[in-house]
C-alpha cells in the first residue's frame, strides 16, 4: 500500500490496551512503520486510565478481552469511558472473532473493530483514513477561521493555557456529530466564558444562523418562561398574537445561557426535557410542540456541582448538560499573556499609549480579581484619565492605585475562594492541611519584611509576639520531627 511521505504526515497520538504482549507488540510495530505515530501502551484498564488523565489521544485501538477470565468487562469499561471523555475520538476495538462482544461495544460507542487475524490488513487502512478525516477537518477549520475577522476567536494569548483552550474549543466546534451536542463553559467572572460561546459558534456548522445569548440570572421571573419558549395567542390577557421564543427563533444557531444555574427549578425542568426530547411547548393551552434545531451552550461561574449537593440544581441536568466540558482558566493561570492583552486593549483606541516595561511587569504581578474583564476596563480608564501617552509604574499607581483594604468584598470572596480550591487541590505533605498553607503565608511573609517580625506581624495582622509565637513552635515542631517523626505542634 502506498502511503504519503511520513513528513508531510499529521502526528497521530495513538493508545492500544491489550493484555497479550505479543499482540501489543505486533500492532506497535504495524503502528510505528506507518510513520509519525505517538504511541501510548497500556495492558490493564488501570494503565489506560492514567494515560488517558495525562494524554490526549486521536484514536484508540481496544482489546475486548483484557483478562483471562472471560466473565472481564474491562475492555467494554474503557470503550465507555474513553467515549465519555473524548466525544469525536474514535474507538476501534479487537477480538477474535466474538459477534457478539463486538456488537456490544459498537453500541457503547465503539466506531470499528478489528478481528486479530486481519490486524496487519486493517489497521494501515483505518491510519490512512483517519488521516484524511482530520485533514479534511482542518481544511473546514481553516474555512471556517478566515471566514472571521479573528482567527484567534478573540482570545488572546501565546500561553500553554490558551493554546489548550482554543485547541479544545476548534475541536469541540467542528465535531462531526449526529445532531448538536451541549457544551457547559466553566471559568470564574471576566475570564472569557462568551468569547468561548461565540467561537463555538463561528466555527460550528451554522455560523450564519442566530447567536443568542442570554442572561439567565437578568430575565425577570414573571417573563422568562415566555421569552425563551414563546406563546399562543390567548395564552395570557395581553397575548393577542403568537410570539416565537428564543428556542424558535435560533433556529439551527446557538443558544447561550449564561449563568445557568441561577434559573429557577421549573425552567430547570423544561430545559431538560429540551435536551432529553430536543422538543418544547410554547405557554399557552393550545400550543403545539415544536422541534429545538440548535445547539445549547450553558455557562456558570459557580460550582455546579455543589450546588447539586446542596439541592440546587437538578442533578439529572446538570449530566444532560456535561457532555462537552470546556475550563476556561482565571488570569492569574495565564500572567504570560498579559502583555498581549494589554497591546489588545490598547489598539482598541484612538488614544496610542506607551507601557514602560516596569509598568508591564507591575500589571503582570498584580492580581486581577476580576480576571480579563477587569484588566480590559483598568486600559480603557488608562485611555481616558491619563496626561501623557506613557505610562509608567507611577502613572498606574496615580489612575489605577492597589486600595490598601483590597478587593471589593464579593471580587474579593471569589478571588479567596479561588486560591482556597488550588491549594485543597495540591498534595500538601501531612496531616494538618492548615498548618502547611499557614506555614508558608508566615515565611513568605518574613521574606517580604526581610525578617522583621513586626513589619511580617502587620502584612498578617497579627503582632509581633503571635509571629515570635509560631516560629518558635515552627522551630519545635522540624526539631521534634527529626528527633521521633513525631506530629508538628501548631
């Protein structure tokens, strides 16, 4: 078979699980003579789960029977979560001849499947395929990218993290998929989440029908039925014709709900019959059903899922809506950008100004509470209260000064929450979780006092003794802890 020059071949990132070592290294060897392949091994399902937590994959080769015993169903497991986690990758599965297995996992989301005697036949045809399938993608992407003015969606960044974002939303928006899958957009306030929204829609399948997005914590309680499923004439006193909601009139376009989970638990109800049937009913007794065509992209600031815990929001749609989850990260996850994004803002006046690079670096260390949102408005205050065209570090302390009390109180709770979640998350050595982060908030804070514990004392609000206090016991603690390992006194 002739296959193209290997160097002008896309990278395919590829992961084959199979309990037989030969047969792992014989579809290896298959594998890497087609050249330009990435590939990830793996023998048990517990292997594959790591790699699926640390890689992203383009395609997947499954073997049914991972384990001697045939009552195993852990190839048929990994078929189910490797669909759950990668919606558009494709899973090709492997068995020796077993009908049955393979009809089962077809239905759990398996794309194709390979018997184990016709592998070296099959495995470079379904390569060569998925490479023209991606091509094919990328060439629609690209379509899609120059038909609008920003190639960049808007989102602006070189970061590791904002490569990671527009690559997932690409990927997301040009799924090849049946009918429209929701998209839930997770991130704190001002970092994104309707830029994210818009290039799922400029680059979906219907970028000229409807974007509309939609406040959900706005609409007024008494209205908001109506204004997103429409009515019938005589449906209330004033309804004196029909009128299209917004789940009419996107027609085969998006519909963003921002802030999600501040609707009420009736709407919650509907909105899941929506997804569930892709039907709805305008109010009215008379009102026929109607088809939703369009896609559903929902956003929050908030933990959904503790507000599932706490009751709420509905559990079921809170799962009918996370089929396609997109993270968009805080600025403080991506400081590198921020000079790009100042330059940004800056071209969007008329006023030309100048940053020195000491004021640069003073914005890159500052901690923007309300993310992209609050750096956006501190430039446009720059454009119009500044004398002179450049700004340096004291020009910004005169227009956009740090207040000595901090944040307002709600950016502020955010902010707190925020950090509080990143450290919870990080494996802190010990018991005493507490202990650790307090530890590291008073030795920083002797370093920036340079070891004076009055000037450390005041950055904590604590005094002078209580600093004196805690090293002491610190001190104690490390010395005991040499001596017999014994538990650190706080």
């Amino acid at each position: 078979m002739n296959f193209d020059d290997t160097n002008e071949q896309r990278l395919l990132r590829v992961l084959i699980v199979d309990d037989e070592r030969m047969a792992l290294r014989s579809l290896s060897g298959i594998l890497q003579s087609l050249g330009n392949i990435e590939l990830h091994r793996a023998s048990n399902l517990a292997e594959a789960r790591q790699i699926l937590e640390e890689a992203v994959l383009d395609i997947a080769f499954i073997d049914l029977q991972l384990s001697q015993d045939i009552r195993n169903r852990d190839g048929f497991t990994l078929v189910q979560e490797i669909r759950g986690r990668y919606q558009t990758v494709p899973v090709v599965v492997s068995s020796h001849s077993q009908p049955n297995e393979i009809r089962e996992a077809m239905k759990l989301g398996a794309e194709d499947y390979v018997l184990k005697t016709e592998i070296d036949q099959r495995v470079p045809i379904i390569i060569k395929e998925l490479r023209h399938k991606l091509e094919l993608n990328q060439e629609l992407l690209d379509l899609r990218a120059r038909g609008a003015p920003d190639s960049n969606l808007g989102l602006i960044g070189t970061s590791v993290a904002m490569q990671n974002l527009r690559a997932l939303l690409q990927r997301v928006a040009t799924a090849d998929l049946q009918e429209p899958v929701p998209v839930l957009i997770l991130g704190p306030t001002g970092s994104g989440k309707e830029l994210v929204a818009q290039g799922i829609h400029k680059l979906g399948p219907h970028p000229s029908e409807p974007f509309f997005d939609i406040n959900c914590g706005a609409l007024a309680e008494t209205l908001v039925e109506d204004q997103l499923f429409g009515h019938v004439r005589g449906a209330f006193t004033d309804a004196t014709r029909d009128q299209d909601g917004y789940f009419t009139l996107v027609r085969r376009g998006t519909l963003f709900l921002d802030e999600v989970a501040e609707l009420t638990p009736a709407l919650q109800a509907r909105l899941l019959r929506v997804l569930e049937t892709r039907r709805f009913r305008p109010v009215g007794p008379t009102a026929r059903e109607q088809f939703f065509q369009g896609r559903i992209v929902a956003a929050t600031h908030v933990d959904l899922q503790e507000r599932v815990r706490k009751g709420q929001f509905r559990e079921d749609l809170f799962h009918r809506l996370n089929v396609l989850l997109i993270r968009v990260p805080p600025l403080s996850g991506h400081r590198e950008d921020i000079p790009a994004l100042v330059q940004h803002f800056v071209a969007g006046h008329r006023k030309p100004l100048h940053f020195t690079q000491e004021a640069i670096e003073q914005l890159c260390r500052r901690p923007w509470p309300g993310n992209i949102r609050e750096l956006r408005n501190a430039i446009y205050r720059l454009a119009i209260l500044a004398d002179s065209e450049r700004i340096d570090a004291e020009m910004l302390e005169r227009y956009l000064p740090l207040e000595s009390n901090g944040a307002p109180g709600d950016v502020l709770e955010e902010l707190l929450s925020h950090m509080a979640r990143q450290l919870l998350s990080l494996p802190l050595p010990g018991q005493d979780r507490s202990h650790v982060i307090t530890k590291a908030l008073v030795l920083e804070a002797m370093e920036q006092a340079r070891d004076n514990k009055t000037e450390a004392g005041k950055k904590l609000g604590w005094n002078r003794k209580a600093v004196e206090r805690f090293l002491k016991n610190l001190d104690d603690s490390e010395s005991g802890e040499d001596e017999d390992k014994g538990e650190p006194v706080v």
